[in-house]
C-alpha cells in the first residue's frame, strides 16, 4: 500500500491527535518528522533522536528539538489497507514517544503486547 506523502503525514496527525492529554502535555520541543527510508543498512519503521525526558537535568536547556522519524515505505510495505498503515503509524509513534519518556526496549515490547493482547479481545 502506497499512499502521497501528505496523506500519509494526515494519518500521523490523526494519530497524534488521539494520544492521552496527559501524555501530550509532558512532551516537548519534539519534532516529528516523516522520511521515505531508514538510514542504508538500518532496518526501521520509526527512530527517536534526543535525550530521553527521564535523563534530563537541571542542564537540560537551550538544546535543538528531539526528533521523531518514521520512515514512511517500511512501514507501507507491511500494509494492505490505509487503516493498517493508521494503524502501524500509530503503532511506531507510541514506540518512540515512549523512548522520549525514557523506556527501553523490552519495556515498550511488554507494553505493546499488552495494547495488542487487549486489541484482539473481543
């Protein structure tokens, strides 16, 4: 499934817009942005760049935006449908604004196969 770039950038405020309030508020200075691929050789859906919110200081000030990326035809190609690309678009956000708040990997794979245990739930 391919969709324009600005169709799929829709789907990425889509997704944001129905991120908790009380999590929307504690991010800031994050940019977000949408690219085609992953850096050659790397493997990625999406990519969080910056010092996670848990790790800064007092000394944390006056820096550049965090960054998030999410590399639009990886994630396409694991989709058939426009719902399933909202879908994992969503998917790889929380992934990385968890990164933002400080989890690390094996946090955020428990907390995603929780979200998709409940999902399956009839």
């Amino acid at each position: 499934m391919q969709l324009d770039k600005e169709r799929f950038r829709q789907l990425v405020e889509e997704v944001l817009k129905n991120i908790p309030t009380r999590y929307l508020k504690q991010i800031k200075n994050v940019a977000i942005l949408v690219e085609d691929y992953p850096p050659p050789g790397q493997n990625l859906l999406g990519l969080y760049h910056g010092v996670p919110l848990k790790h800064r200081g007092s000394y944390y000030g006056n820096v550049p935006p965090d960054v998030i990326v999410l590399y639009k035809i990886p994630i396409e190609s694991l989709c058939q449908t426009e719902d399933q690309v909202r879908d994992k678009i969503e998917e790889v956000l929380l992934h990385e604004i968890g990164h933002y708040f400080g989890m690390n990997e094996k946090e955020l794979r428990e907390i995603e196969a929780l979200r998709t245990k409940r999902e399956k739930k009839p």
